[in-house]
C-alpha cells in the first residue's frame, strides 16, 4: 500500500460512509432488543497496533451476559 495521496473517490466513499451508517443502525437495534430481553451487553471499540506496511484496524468486541437478578 502506497503512502502517497490518490485523488478521492467519492462515490466509494459514499458506498462505505452509507454502509458503515446502516451496520451502526444495526448494531444498535440489536443491542437495544438484547437489553430488552435482559441480556448484558458490553461493546468495546479499540485500534489494533500498526502492522507492517498495512494501517492499524479497528477491533469491535462485544460481551452479552445473561443478568439474573436474585431477590
């Protein structure tokens, strides 16, 4: 992968930006009906190390847990 500036390719960008939107929108109604069904969810977002000649890459983990509450 090369370092030096490319000009833009919008159209590509508009397919990731619009891609990106509808997986959020996803991942959010998902977590949304867990917690509605009593799960634990805990999402964690980090940036993985820089790896050779390629740019460090998100990582997205995410715990569910089953919450029982004892009364």
């Amino acid at each position: 992968m090369s370092d030096s500036p490319s000009a833009p390719d919008l159209e590509r960008d508009e397919r990731l930006a619009s891609g990106l939107t509808s997986a959020t929108a996803a991942l959010q109604q998902a977590i949304h009906l867990a917690v509605e069904a009593g799960l634990k969810v805990t999402v964690e977002v980090e940036s993985m190390h820089h790896v050779g000649h390629h740019y460090p890459e998100p990582l997205v983990e995410v715990l569910v847990e089953r919450v029982i509450r004892l009364s």
